[in-house]
C-alpha cells in the first residue's frame, strides 16, 4: 500500500471558534486521540525506528541526493532487521524514499517548525498569558490554522497531488490538537473561577467566625448571633442599614448616635430630594 496513504479527507477540518466548557470525563487522552504521524504510515520508512527516521529527514533537509540516502537505510542493521521482519526483505527503494519525501518528510518539516515556534514562545510564556488569556489564545490558534487552510485552498488547482495531500493531513492533525487545547483551557478556566469562589466563600466564613467569637469574648453577657439565625442574609445588613437610615429620615427622626460618633448634638440624616 502507497505510503502517503491519507486520512479521510471529508471530515471537518477545524474545530469550532466557541464550545461549551466540557466535563472532565469527556476530554480524549491526547495521546489516545492524536496518534503520532509516523503510526498512521504504513511504508517501509514509517515502520523504521525514530532515531534512523530522524537520521533520514536531517539528510534530506541538507538536500542529499536518494542513491546514498538508499545505500546508506539499506545498510543499516536496524533497517535489514526491520524488512526482514515486516517485509520479507524486500529493501527500501526509491519509490519507497520518494513516497517518504512527499509525506512523512513534510509533516516532519511542519512539526520542527512548530517546535521551534514553541520553544520560542516558551521563553515567553507568562508575558503571553498576562497579555493574551489561554481561551483567547486558543481560539486564535483557530483563526490561525483557518488562514492556513484558506491559503492553501487559494492555491490549489483542484486535483489531489501527494503534497496537497500531506499539508492538508497536517492541518487536519493540528486541528485536532487545538480543538483538544480549547476544551483544556475551558475546562482549565472553569476550575479556576470554581477554586476561587470557593476560596472566597472559605476566606469569609473564617472571618465571620473570627469576628463572632471574639466579639463574644467581648460581650460575655450577651447573646451575640448572626443576622442569619433571624433569616437576613448577613450579606444585605449594609443595604439595611441605609433602608433603616432612610425610613428614619421620612419619619424625621434623628437616626445618630452622638455617644457612639461623638457629635455635639443628635440630628437628621440625609436629605430627600424630588
């Protein structure tokens, strides 16, 4: 079977701009749902192991022409051991070498790109996260890929040649991986507004505590509750507060307390307008 054999080339190539935050047991295991490249190859260079086919792509990044490349994969013992055991010996041949050229040499292309891309980025990362959110940054990695795929679709002549076809399985493979990283950061953002409500609603429940007892070791004599023992939410006692200050001006009542604030005289407080 021909080595740059494809995936299906009809299935949706990019994951959509907005997903709803998925839970946590439906997220794929990334290694389960974007298998290496090399293991959807089913040629001779594709089943040899990834040091030579490391080896292989270096030298045809240099340009080496095919007959050392050929003399030199036929001769390796790692290669012999492999055609013997998978294809009866057969050895790699230049249709072999050309198929890999078209293929798995340009998806190996695309992912150095990417990886020196990231290790730029990596220098960077926090810098991008102060400045770009990980939601946002993934979802213009979608935009990304979008433009990538437009302009390949822009220059292409309608017919299905092997190296339209290894860029398109490449982008589709991206696509794959972005649409995995949006629903992490989703996921990921929304455990983290969760860990900080929680850590919210911890902090003030210690602090009321804190405040209830030490004002009953302050009033021994009296019996100190919370608001909420009577049925008011401890959070709306300012609000309250300001509805009582009010009534008590309708009602032309002075509403201080000269012996707590220390004013010289009891008096109203606010003023009505129209």
């Amino acid at each position: 079977m021909n080595e740059n054999k494809i995936d299906n080339l009809n299935e949706n190539p990019v994951a959509p701009q907005t997903q709803s935050p998925p839970s946590a047991e439906h997220i794929p295991d990334p290694l389960q749902s974007v298998p290496d490249a090399h293991r959807l190859r089913n040629g001779k260079i594709a089943a040899l192991p990834h040091n030579l086919r490391e080896q292989l792509n270096l030298r045809l990044q240099h340009g080496e022409a095919s007959p050392p490349l050929l003399d030199w994969l036929n001769s390796q013992p790692e290669v012999l051991a492999v055609l013997k055991d998978t294809f009866d010996g057969v050895p790699i041949s230049k249709q072999n070498l050309s198929a890999w050229r078209q293929g798995g040499f340009l998806e190996w292309q695309m992912r150095q790109e990417l990886t020196l891309d990231a290790d730029t980025l990596n220098g960077t990362a926090q810098e991008i996260e102060d400045s770009v959110p990980g939601v946002e940054l993934a979802n213009n990695l979608v935009t990304i890929l979008t433009a990538h795929y437009a302009r390949l679709l822009n220059h292409w002549d309608g017919e299905l040649d092997p190296k339209f076809e290894a860029k398109l399985l490449v982008l589709r493979r991206l696509s794959r991986d972005v649409a995995l990283l949006q629903k992490c950061q989703l996921l990921a953002a929304e455990y983290q507004a969760g860990l900080e409500e929680q850590w919210r609603q911890d902090f003030d429940d210690l602090r009321w505590r804190r405040l209830m007892a030490r004002l009953r070791d302050l009033l021994p004599a009296m019996n100190v509750e919370s608001s909420a023992a009577c049925g008011i939410d401890p959070d709306a006692k300012e609000a309250m507060a300001f509805a009582i200050l009010a009534h008590e001006r309708i009602r032309g009542r002075a509403a201080n307390l000269p012996s707590a604030t220390g004013a010289r005289r009891a008096v109203l407080l606010g003023k009505v307008t129209a």
